[in-house]
C-alpha cells in the first residue's frame, strides 16, 4: 500500500479543482479570518467593476479593476486548492487503505453469509484459511496464521491467536492457515480509519491548539493591516492624494499574511496524511502536534532495540569435555525446545537433531519450580537452565559445581549475555551463551533522537544488569529493567510530573493504561483492542521504531508553520516598496525616490504585487504538503538556518519576483 | 576626533557603566535580599508598612497586584485633582498663582498619573508649590508603579507553577525608598551645585544688563528635575522643560540629566537578569534594544549635525549643524542625542525644540515612541519589549518545531490573544487618533484652522507626533500644534491613559498565567532565548510590528518632507 500517491495526480487534481470553488461559501471561509478578508476584498473589487460598468469614471479603467479582481479571486482560488488537494490526498490514501475492505463476505457462525458492511460490533465471524477477514476484530477461538501485507506492505505472515496480545485481527487482511472465530469490535463506519477519513476530510478537523494560537497571530496581523490600511485614507486625503478602491485592496491583500493563511489548513491535514504515509493512523491532528514535543520516548527492548529474542552465540564446554561431545548434549536437549531460545541453539550448533540416534527420549518441558528442560533418555539425564538451578541440581546430588563455570557465569551476565548451564546426569558439561542482538542502525538512531532533545529509556523483563549492558550498547539514555506494566506507567507519571511528554508503544491489554496516559501512545494494530482504544496513533506496521517517524512528522508539522509565517510576513518589505510609491507617486512626485525596484507605472507596480502575492501560494503547495526538512542539529542552528532561508529568503523573493512580474506586466500596459 | 561626539560616547559609556551594578542592586531590592543600605532604610521601609497597614509578608497573586496597582493610582489620581484645583488657597503659594480649572486639573493629573508628563500649562504660572510638589510626588509614585510591576513580571517569569508573586507595597515601597529617592537626591544634589534652584521662597528680583528688573521664578525646582529625569517622566518644572537655564544649566548638567533618562530603563533590565538568574537573557534583551536605540540615534546625531539641507541648498555653511531650536550651550549633537533618549525612553523632556529638527530625525523621535521598548520608560518599557518577545517565541518556536515556550512555560492561544491585542493597541491608537485628526482637519478647516503651524507634510508629522507621544507615554511635544482644544484634549488624555494601563495589565496577565503553568525542563530541541539567534528573531518581529504598521504614516509625513526638501 505504500506506493506514493503523486501530488499531480489528474483525479486528484480535478476533485480539489471543484473543491476550490464549493470552499468559496462564506460560511466555510470564515473558519480562517485572513482569507475571509480577501474574499470580502474581492467582492468589493466586483463591486467597483460594476459601478464602472454603469458609468463611474473615479476608479480607472474597466479592464484594470476587472484584473485586480480577477487576481483575487485567484488568490482565494489558489488557497482554496491547497486545503483541497491536501484533503483530496489524504482520502486517497485513506481510500486505498479501506479498498480492500469494502464488501468481502463474511461468514457467520450458523453458516449464513452477509457482506462486511452488514456486520454490527459484537457479531461473531469464522475464517479458514484462504479467506479474507470481513471486517476488525477479536479472535476468541483459533489461531491462524495472516498475511497482512495488504495492511502494512510486510509479506511474511504473523501468528495471531485467541486470548493475549495477539489476538486482533485486521479486516481486509489474509487468513494463510487453520481456522478463527472472530468478534467484530467495531460498529461499520466507526473504524480508525473512517475516523481518520472523517478527519482529513474536515467534517470533523478541529483546530489543533497550536493550529489556534497561530491563527490568532494572523488574525492579529490582519487587524492591524486593516487599521493601516483604512487610517491610509485620511491621510491620502490630507495630503490631497488620490486613492483608488483597488488600491487600497491591493495593498490590503498583499499586506496580511495571505501565504500562511491560505496554506495553514493545508499544513495541518498534510501533517496527519504523512503519518498515514508512515503507516500510522492517527486519531486526532493534536496528536500529530504532540509527538513533535516529546522529550521522552519508552521504547520496548524486544523488537526496537534487539532483534526479536535472545541468540545463543557460543558454547564453552566445561574442563574435561570435548566440544564436540558437549555440543551434541546440548543438540539433544534442545531438540525438543520451542522456545527462540532453544531453536537459536540449534542453528548455533549446526547439527541435525534426526542424525542423533536415541531410544525412548522422554522430554522434560520447562516448568517454573525446575528452571530447567532437558532430555531423559536410555541412562542419561541432559539438563540445561539458569545457574542456580543447575546449581542446586548438581549440588543436590552430591557433585559441586566447578569454579571455573561460575566464572563463566559471571563474565557471561556481566557481558549482558544469559548463561545457561548444561548439566549431565547432574555434573555440570558446560555453559551456552546467550546474547541480545541490537539491531544495526539503531545506536545512530539514538544519538539523532538525542540530538533532537529527547530522552530514550528502554523497557525490558531482563535484570538490571543485563538491562544496563544493553542500554548501553544500544545508546539508550536509561532503561527499566525487570519491568512490569506498573513501572511503565509510574515511570510516565514521573517524567509528567516534571514537566515533560512522554510517547510510548505498546500492544498488550496491560499497556493500555500506560497508552492512555502517555501523552502520544502508539499501539500497535496487532495488539489487543483495549490497547487500540487507549492511545492516540495506531501503527498498522507494528514497528516499535516507527515512534522516531511520528516525533520528526510532528516537528516538521510545527516548523512548516513557523517558517511559511516567515516567510509571508517577510515578504511585506518588498510589497511595501512596490505599492506606497505606486499609491503616492502621482500626489508626491519626490516619493519616486521609494520605487527602489524601478517598477514602470503605479498600476503595473500594485498588478505585480498582487499577482506575486497570488501566485506564491500555489508555489508553496508543494512545501506545504511535504513538510520543511527537519534536522536535529539544535534548536539554536535550527533557527539560524530557517531565519536565513524563510526569512532573509522571504524578504529577498518578492523584490525579485515583484520586478521580474513587473518587467513581463509593462509589455500588456 | 570631535568633542561632540567624545562627549556622547562618554555619555553611553557611562550610564552602561552605572547601569549594571545598579541592575544587580535593584535585583537585589526586589528579590528582598540583603545589602548593605538595610541598616539605612528597613526601618524606614517598616514605618510605611506598620502607617499603612501593609502585611509585608502577604503574598499577592497576579490579579490582587494589578487591583493594588489600579487602587493606589485612582486614589493618589483623585488627591492630585482636588489639589491643582485648590492651590489658590492652600499653603505653599508664595507666588500666589491661582487654582486650575477643572478640565487642565483632570488633563494635568491624566498626564502625570502615566507617567507621559503630556503639560498644556507653564509650572511657573499656574502652578503653586504644593501643586509642583504634588507633581513632584506623582513623577515619584508612576515611576516607583512602573518598576514594581516590572519586578512583578520578573518574579512571574522565574516562578514555577505557583500564584503568588510577592507582594506589590513592598515592591513598590523599596523602589521609591531605596531607588528611586537616594538616585535623585544624588542627582538634585549635583544640580544645586550647578547653579539650580531649591527653595520654597517666592520668586525673587533681579536686574538684567539691560538696567531692568525683572521677576525670575524659583522653587524646588532641583529636586523636581532629578525625579523628571530619573523616573522617565519628563514634566518640567518649568514650561520650557529643559531648555530652561534654571533646569538645565550648563553641559555638565545636561551630561547628568541626559544619563538620568536612560540609566533606570537600562538597569532594570539587569535587574532581571540578576532576578532570574539569567544574565544571558539580560544582554541579549540589552543587545537588542541598543541595536534598535543606535540605529535611532546615530542617523539622528548625523542629520542634526550635517545641519538642514534647505539652509545648505541656500548656500550657507552650517558648522556647527542644524541649530534652528537648538541651545548653543548643549550643541547639535547633545540635543539630538538628548531627543532619541526621551524619545526612546518614554521620557518626554526636552532639552531642544523638536518641531525644528531635521524631517528624519523627526522620524527618528516618532520611531522611538513607536516601538516604546528601546530600553522604554521605567519598568514599562520591560512590559512592553516581554510582549515582543512572546510574539518572537511564537514564531520562532514553531520553526525548530516545537510548541512554542519561552523560560520553560507553553505560549497557548491565550496568551497570544493578551500579546496580539497589546501589540495592536499602540498602532490602533497612533493611527487612529491621527487619522481622526486629518479628517477633522478637512471636514473643518475654519475650526481647526489654528491646529498647525506649517501645511502639508511637517504639519502630519504634528499631529503624528502628538498621538504618538501621548500613546507612547512620552509627553514630549513636536510643538507648534495648536493642542489645547477638546479635541487634542480629549483625545490624547483617552489615549494616555488607555495606553498606560492596558499595556501594563496585559503583560501582566501573560507573566501571571504562564507562572502557573508547569515548567518544562530544557532539552537540547528546546528554543534558547538568550542566544544572539533569538534577539535577531526579537528584533526582527519589532522591525516588523512597528515597522509595518507606520510605514505608510512616515512616508507621508517626514520622508515626504525629507525627499521635498532635498529634490527642490
């Protein structure tokens, strides 16, 4: 699903084409003030045309007003149609996203089968293999294996099972093998992704509160262009210069922030859209805002920071065993282990379980009170465990357990490894190390995220000095071992309680009440239902990384925002230059000395403005849409560099655009 | 190099000099902590308390300062009436000059309660010696009002997560007793040994070169200058302020008097830092306002000394600059320096006619009172610049991608409505009171025919000047306005007031409503305010608030003229 949706695709463009002309209510355009004001500007502009039609001869030529309005009416246009396409995006991918869900049948448990839009929340489906799973829900009886590529791009299948944290399914996705039962957990409509939907689409967008703020900016920038701009008229009067209505407009409009105000809501929806991009479907626009604030980041050991479990990477035989022989024990005790652990042994050893001929083997499975697993057979007794068990086992049976063991022991733990010692008929053999492996990349990812302001910690079951030596290889800034749900969640109280915003990712029902509290909570669309409702983002590819993602989306939100402010407020200077001399010049002759950009006449100097004004908005759709780059190179330098590019580029643009429109303009005047 | 110019660089030089230590010291009086004048003036800090009976140790929330600070200036504001308009027959009247007519009382005492010192009258006629003292008094209070906020905010922006800031009486006590009193006694005492008058004695008898004799009105006027320097207040003593020989005798003086303008604005600025802890924040705030302040002031001294390009074009050398309104005894360049202080600084007096200055160095003046925080009158001017930089942090906050926070606290939409709203005002005011002047003007040119004194664009500047002064709390006077009509009247004492008190609440509340929202730590993703990258940011959002908003009014008024003026 992640084939890029192009932003010059034809249907797209044609649906934000109408779109720009049904946004023109006045009742839609008030949501955002500094276009509102262009579009009365606009109307008043239709007003004086029509006032030259029937015969005033005050405000100069027909064809000169007729194109003031034109302009304008352009500018409203060209705002109109970024919202528009930004929308019209987003949906897209949304679109595509629920394709695959739109009518599959279901088959219920009398046998009876109805489409998947028929299905209520609590209705209970089966699948078999080959079918595709009608709609969201629970399995409450099953296991199956899915191939959810339709959903997040992944082609290798997933295990997912009744009771757990795997046990939710997503519709439109691929049962592979065996049979659930499934309930649904959703009404049909009320899916994250229609809420989604629901939002891009602006039903139900609500200004993010940063989103508010800004428009409060604006607006303010606004009012005080209107007081400058209608104060002028005395004041021209005074000094007995003529000013016409479309000049006084134009000034107007070019003066307020019409750059920012007509990309702002187009900012925002990209911003959801590009975490939708990521894969991640997010439930409010606020959310998308916050991530860009986190200082911390709780990231699960398992999956983020390590590959999946723990490896055996070496063997060391005790004092007097063969390699060869203490290998071959540990095949055999092994060979009915299904943990990761237990499987990861047996590609270390690179021996076929099948070549070892034994009678009778009786399989001892790994309970809590023993700690160990093993093999029972013929006279011998292979037990492989934690140390201490092994320990105890030894000990227990009169034979001590050789120092030289417990040293490997030690050194094995301390290097964030897990020893398991291998014990036959109660002597000990030898040890297997156990190591973590940490995902390639990960540590630059880190020193980024570090760069960036924020605090990693990662949460693992394994003890604190296992825990330590991981943390400190993978570069994390601090880590909760031996971690229960309680702690995640006390941790996250903590760090809240001094101020700062805390993201985390969790899939189990247990993580919910972390999730909700969080300030950003990502579950994962494989978790458990409860853990979707608690957060504010749901991941559709699982990826426990996919956080690092959500925080830069978030940022390069915020500073899409502040630069293009910038950069419109910026451009005033140069449109300054071009209208007052161009307003003034016919009164004051002297004030030729302002037209610094020698633009030819006062109407081709107000046209160029107006028309650079107008024009930089569709220019900017593109920006808007993907975002400005975001670089963790401090905040300081951050600034610098945007100030240099958004702001001296926001005062240097206009002149030369203004000029260069000039310079085209005078050949038609 | 040229004395005129060595003397003002000393001048510079000097006050920055002062301006830090004293900083720390005023930091210091308002954190209560202690110095070695506690011996001096806790008692008498203690008796004002026990008088009034203030509870030292009550801590105050936002709100109750602005209700002490709004109930302490309504009651002083209604005593200072009740005087002016009965100085006919209460003591101190040697002179026997008569009582005010109601309308000048409420005009004067408007004037005076904001600190502009806007004054429609001479202090040597028409007022009695308790009514200069009454005056004298107010330059103290509206000062003493302007820190004690000041320092008010300072504790808000420091404070985490709390309500209370302090106590205002106390605050407000300590700045008169152990700033703004000692300072001015210094200064006063200076100006007595330069020849100025302190007596209560009526005016005395003199006999001219001329063989005549003539009355030469005295009083204290020493001590009344030392305040209406010190506290940014800038009513004279005397109608022609400090052009006046008895206000402001010779060069010395006018060094002291010129460095009396601006050493409190530039102190209290490191007073917040010592407040804060931050002396980083304080130089970039200080660094900031001296770029904008030199970027007034240096093309101000160059135009005044290069002298009027009118008299050039006439052929006549001007070696001395322009000297039209000027004293011969401070020269071009002292008063022009002297102008962009009080202009900058909400001061208001003059020491120099600023209807006959250059049209941009005119220009210069009105910018000054335009953007009103380049250092800023006593306290306020603080107020003003912290609302520039809320504006700043807004913006650049969301460019390294981040909800906006300035000093660990989130800048939400409430706090951008306060700050857009006091950012609006000062142009609102300006250029609406002048716009409603250019009508009149043109609705009833035979009513409003005494108004100005020159047509066309200097005659704009006039009235630009006036509104500007008037919402800027400056009081100084591009004179030649013809301004004791009601509308001039009116007008500015609505605007005056307005323009004092809501730029003031407004921060105020900000300062307040962040104090007690939660402090986020810093991160390395956080915005740094006291970087030279952020003052660029600050400056750049002043350029652009003041900038913007008054750049068509000063085409039409000084550039205009300049450019006429040159091209002829």
């Amino acid at each position: 699903m992640n084939d890029k949706i192009s932003l010059f695709q034809k249907d797209l463009l044609r649906e934000a084409f109408w779109q720009s002309f049904y946004k023109l209510q006045p009742a839609k355009m008030v949501r955002n003030p500094v276009m509102f004001t262009v579009e009365i500007g606009t109307l008043v502009m239709l007003g004086v045309c029509l006032w030259i039609l029937t015969g005033n001869q005050s405000q100069g030529s027909l064809g000169y007003n007729f194109f003031i309005f034109i302009i304008l009416f352009l500018t409203l246009l060209f705002a109109n149609f970024a919202e528009a396409i930004a929308e019209a995006r987003g949906k897209a991918q949304a679109n595509s996203l629920r394709k695959t869900r739109a009518t599959t049948p279901a088959r219920l448990q009398n046998g009876e089968i109805i489409p998947s839009s028929q299905l209520k929340k609590g209705d209970i489906f089966i699948c078999q293999a080959g079918d595709i799973i009608p709609s969201d829900g629970e399995i409450i009886e099953g296991l199956a294996s899915i191939d959810e590529s339709a959903i997040t791009g992944e082609s290798a299948p997933v295990i997912r099972e009744a009771g757990g944290d795997k046990s939710s399914v997503t519709g439109g996705t691929k049962v592979l093998s065996d049979k659930i039962i499934v309930q649904v957990t959703i009404e049909p409509g009320e899916s994250f992704l229609d809420k989604m939907i629901a939002l891009v689409e602006g039903s139900s967008r609500q200004k993010t509160p940063n989103e508010i703020a800004l428009t409060i900016l604006l607006a303010g920038f606004t009012l005080v262009f209107i007081i400058v701009t209608v104060t002028l008229k005395p004041f021209a009067d005074y000094a007995q210069v003529p000013i016409s209505i479309a000049a006084f407009i134009s000034l107007f409009v070019c003066l307020i922030p019409t750059t920012i105000g007509g990309l702002l809501s187009a900012i925002g929806i990209a911003g959801m859209d590009r975490a939708l991009r990521a894969n991640v479907i997010t439930k409010s626009g606020k959310a998308v805002e916050t991530a860009g604030d986190i200082d911390v980041l709780l990231l699960d050991k398992t999956g983020t920071i390590t590959i999946g479990n723990r490896k055996a990477t070496h063997f060391y035989p005790a004092q007097g065993i063969e390699l060869q022989d203490f290998i071959r024990s540990v095949v055999l005790s092994s060979m009915a282990d299904e943990t990761p652990e237990g499987k990861s042994i047996l590609e270390l050893a690179n021996v076929n379980p099948a070549s070892l001929s034994v009678q009778n083997p009786r399989f001892i499975k790994f309970t809590a009170e023993t700690r160990s697993s093993g093999i029972d057979y013929a006279n011998r007794r292979i037990r492989k465990g934690a140390a201490d068990a092994i320990k105890t086992l030894c000990e227990k049976a009169g034979h001590s357990f050789p120092a030289e063991i417990a040293n490997k022991v030690r050194e094995i733990a301390s290097n964030g490894g897990t020893p398991l010692v291998v014990a036959e008929n109660e002597k000990v053999i030898g040890v297997i190390e156990l190591q973590d492996i940490i995902k390639p990349g990960i540590q630059e990812r880190f020193e980024r995220l570090r760069r960036m302001g924020i605090k990693t910690v990662m949460v693992t079951g394994d003890n604190p000095l296992t825990a330590q030596y991981i943390a400190a290889r993978a570069g994390v800034d601090d880590f909760i071992a031996e971690a229960k749900p309680e702690d995640k969640m006390q941790y996250i109280k903590k760090e809240q309680a001094e101020g700062r915003l805390v993201a985390m990712m969790g899939d189990g029902t247990n993580d919910a009440p972390a999730l909700a509290q969080a300030d950003v909570g990502v579950a994962m669309n494989s978790g458990t239902q409860a853990a979707k409702e608690a957060g504010n983002m749901v991941d559709l590819d699982n990826d426990p990384t996919k956080l690092i993602e959500v925080v830069e989306i978030g940022k390069q939100l915020l500073m899409t925002r502040g630069t293009l402010t910038t950069f419109s407020i910026a451009n005033d200077i140069a449109k300054y230059f071009a209208i007052l001399p161009a307003l003034f010049m016919v009164g004051i002759p002297s004030l030729q000395s302002l037209n610094i950009m020698q633009l030819s006449t006062p109407e081709s100097a107000i046209l160029s403005a107006v028309i650079f004004n107008a024009i930089i908005i569709p220019l900017l759709i593109p920006l808007a849409l993907k975002g400005v780059t975001y670089q963790p190179i401090g905040a300081s330098a951050l600034l610098r560099r945007n100030l240099l590019i958004y702001g001296l580029g926001g005062v240097l643009v206009p002149f030369i655009g203004i000029k260069m429109i000039d310079v085209l303009v005078s050949f038609f005047i | 190099m040229n004395t005129e110019i060595l003397g003002l660089m000393l001048m510079y030089g000097l006050v920055v000099a002062l301006a830090i230590p004293l900083g720390h010291y005023l930091g210091k009086v308002f954190n209560q902590e202690k110095t070695q004048l506690d011996v001096l003036f806790n008692p008498l800090d203690n008796l004002f308390y026990k008088l009034s009976g203030i509870d030292p140790a009550k801590e105050m929330n936002w709100k109750q300062h602005l209700t002490a600070l709004l109930t302490i200036n309504i009651v002083w504001f209604v005593i200072s009436i009740f005087i002016l308009m009965n100085m006919a027959w209460l003591p101190f009247n040697p002179d026997g000059n008569p009582s005010m007519s109601a309308d000048l009382a409420f005009n004067t005492s408007v004037s005076f309660v904001t600190n502009t010192n806007l004054q429609h009258y001479s202090g040597e006629g028409a007022l009695s010696y308790l009514g200069q003292l009454v005056l004298m008094l107010w330059q103290f209070i509206s000062a003493a009002t302007g820190m004690a906020i000041c320092a008010v905010v300072f504790r808000a922006m420091k404070a985490q997560s709390t309500e209370t800031l302090g106590n205002y009486y106390v605050l407000l006590v300590r700045s008169g007793t152990r700033v703004l009193f000692p300072i001015s006694l210094l200064i006063a005492t200076i100006l007595v040994l330069n020849g100025t008058p302190i007596t209560l004695e009526g005016k005395d008898t003199m006999l001219t070169l001329q063989g005549d004799t003539v009355q030469v009105s005295r009083g204290p006027v020493a001590a009344f200058v030392a305040i209406k320097q010190l506290g940014t207040n800038g009513g004279g003593f005397y109608g022609p302020n400090s052009t006046h020989p008895f206000e402001n005798p010779n060069y010395l003086t006018n060094i002291t008097e010129t460095m009396a303008i601006f050493l409190l604005p530039i102190a209290m600025v490191f007073a917040m830092g010592h407040v804060l802890r931050r002396r980083k924040l304080a130089w970039m705030v200080f660094g900031v306002m001296t770029v904008g302040f030199l970027l007034l002031c240096l093309p101000a001294v160059v135009f005044e000394m290069q002298g009027n390009p009118a008299i050039t074009q006439m052929g006549l050398a001007q070696p001395l600059g322009s000297y039209e309104g000027k004293e011969i005894r401070f020269g071009a360049a002292a008063s022009a320096y002297w102008a962009v202080n009080t202009t900058c600084t909400s001061n208001g007096s003059v020491n120099a006619m600023h209807d006959s200055m250059t049209p941009l160095t005119g220009m210069f003046l009105m910018l000054g009172m335009m953007i009103n925080c380049l250092y800023g009158g006593v306290g306020v001017g603080f107020l003003n610049f912290y609302i520039f930089i809320i504006l700043a942090v807004f913006i650049s906050g969301l460019m390294v991608g981040r909800t906006p926070a300035f000093l660990g606290k989130k800048i939400e939409a409430r706090e951008m409505k306060i700050a857009m709203i006091i950012a609006l005002l000062h142009p609102l005011f300006i250029l609406v009171g002048t716009a409603l002047a250019s009508h009149l003007l043109l609705t009833f040119p035979e009513a409003c025919a005494n108004w100005l004194s020159n047509p066309g664009y200097h005659g704009f500047s006039q009235m630009l000047y006036e509104f500007c002064s008037s919402s800027a709390n400056n009081g100084s006077g591009f004179e030649g306005l013809g301004d004791n009509t009601p509308f001039w009247n009116i007008g500015c004492g609505l605007v005056m007031l307005l323009a004092r008190y809501l730029p003031i609440i407004g921060p105020v509340a900000i300062a307040g409503i962040l104090a007690r929202k939660k402090y986020i730590p810093e991160s390395a993703g956080t915005l740094q305010t006291d970087t030279s990258t952020f003052g660029l940011m600050v400056f750049a959002v002043i350029l652009i608030v003041a900038g913007m908003a008054f750049f068509p009014v000063l085409t039409l008024g000084p550039v205009a003229e300049y450019f006429s003026i040159i091209q002829k």
